[in-house]
C-alpha cells in the first residue's frame, strides 16, 4: 500500500508540473519540482523558514493526499480534519488525539500507518496554536521528524506558557510597586499648602521677645527675673506666673502687656 500511495504521489506531481495552467496559477516559485523532487524518498534540504521551504512542504503534502485519494475507494475528507484546530489551553497530546480521532471518523486511513502519520503531522504543524506552530516552524521542523519529535517540542512550548505569565506578572507587579513608592516620594517631598511651619522656620517669631527661631515657652529671656516684685503678691515673679492671681476677664490682654 505505502509503496502504491508513493507511486501515485510521484505520478501526481508529474502531472501537476505538465499542466502548465494549475503551475502558473498556483506557484510562485522559479523552479517547479518534478515528481520525484516533490515526493522525496530520502531528508530534503527543505527550510521552512523561506517561502520556497513551506511551499516544497506544502506541495509534500498536496501529492501525497493525491496518492491516497487514487491508492482509496473512499474519498478523503481533508476539509473536516482542516476544521480540527488546537484550542488555547488544550494540551498538545490531547490535541493530537482529536486529530487522530479525525482521521478514523473522517476516512478510512489508520492513523498508525505512514500515510496517516505523514497527515498527522502536516496537520499538527499547521493547526497548532499560533505559538507552538511559530516555534515549530522558527525549529526548522517538518513532515519529516517523527511525531513524538514535534509533541515534544510542542509540550515544551505548552508548559513554557505558565513560567512565561508568572513572568509577567512579576513584571507588571514590580512596576506598580516602583511607581506607587515613587509618587509617594514626590508626595512626602511637598509640603502641605496650608502646613503650620515649626519652630526655627522662617517667619516664627517668639511671642515674648519677638525673635525668630523659638516659641514663647522656650524664650531665654522668659526666664529672667523682672526688675520689681509681683504686683500681686509681691514675690520675686512675673505677675503672669503669681500662683495667686486670680484670673479675671481681660487678664489675658494684660497678661500680653506684661
């Protein structure tokens, strides 16, 4: 059976380099392959990180499904695998067994055999999620690695995604720590606008000598004795600080004339 498909995929791809107007349409590429180009039997050179690589590739397949369209009776019904696509948070493996369960449900091809793995891997190369197929793509990897090689790689990238956003997130939550203590900064370096300024601010002046630089309480010439007694009680104090005076209206305004 293999060496059928082969042969008709060969055959294909010899008809499809005569017919000049599929050529003209479809391909862009200065040189068109010949069958045997296009179905190789051994690795091809192909970088499918060029256009002429993923065109070789997707030629590839285009013969093969060819080779099993005419080696089957029952058609090939690539459209509905096509319609199998890699969810976000779907896993690779389970990925792979949707395609798998495709296959069987969809043709009569086993996926186990070599023509069923050669469309299981075109299509887990191309429908993969966006960041799997890129990083499959950006490896080089192509129909020709092994499925378990492009799983592998796959499950890497799948399980990278989770070290990436706790990244991420450490990012974003350093950065609005670093600007939250910066606007705080700038808000501890602004006074107040209607801020009281401390003593020894510029504009304070004590309330009993009249000098800038303290208060009242703490005046050096507060605590001098007066010149005469008290006149209350005659002790050797100012009348403001006499125990016995009795506090009166207007005792304050003379106290402030004292």
């Amino acid at each position: 059976v293999k060496d059928s498909v082969l042969g008709k995929a060969v055959a294909y791809g010899d008809e499809w380099l005569g017919n000049e107007s599929v050529g003209k349409r479809e391909n862009k590429i200065v040189a068109l392959p010949t069958g045997n180009q296009a179905v190789p039997t051994i690795e091809p050179d192909w970088d499918y990180n060029t256009a002429k690589g993923r065109w070789d590739q997707s030629h590839f397949v285009r013969c093969i499904l060819e080779g099993l369209r005419q080696a089957r009776s029952k058609p090939l019904n690539y459209g509905k695998l096509a319609d199998i696509e890699q969810e976000e948070k779907e896993a690779p493996g389970k990925f792979l067994d949707r395609l798998r369960e495709g296959l069987r449900r969809f043709t009569e091809i086993d996926p186990e055999s070599e023509e069923g793995k050669v469309i299981l891997k075109d299509r887990f190369l191309t429908q993969s999620a966006p960041d799997i197929r890129h990083k499959l793509l950006k490896q080089a990897y192509g129909p020709n690695q092994s499925l378990d090689t492009l799983l592998q790689l796959a499950q890497t990238v799948y399980y990278g995604r989770e070290y990436e956003e706790k990244k991420e997130r450490q990012k974003k939550t350093k950065e609005k720590t670093e600007a939250f203590a910066t606007a705080m900064k700038n808000v501890l370096k602004q006074p107040e606008k209607n801020a009281q300024r401390g003593p020894g601010e510029k504009g304070w002046a004590c309330y009993y000598c009249g000098k800038e630089g303290h208060l009242k309480r703490d005046c050096p010439q507060a605590s001098k004795l007066p010149l005469a007694p008290c006149p209350v009680c005659k002790g050797p104090h100012w009348k403001r600080d006499c125990p016995q005076r009795r506090r009166s209206p207007g005792s304050d305004s003379q106290d402030n004339q004292d």
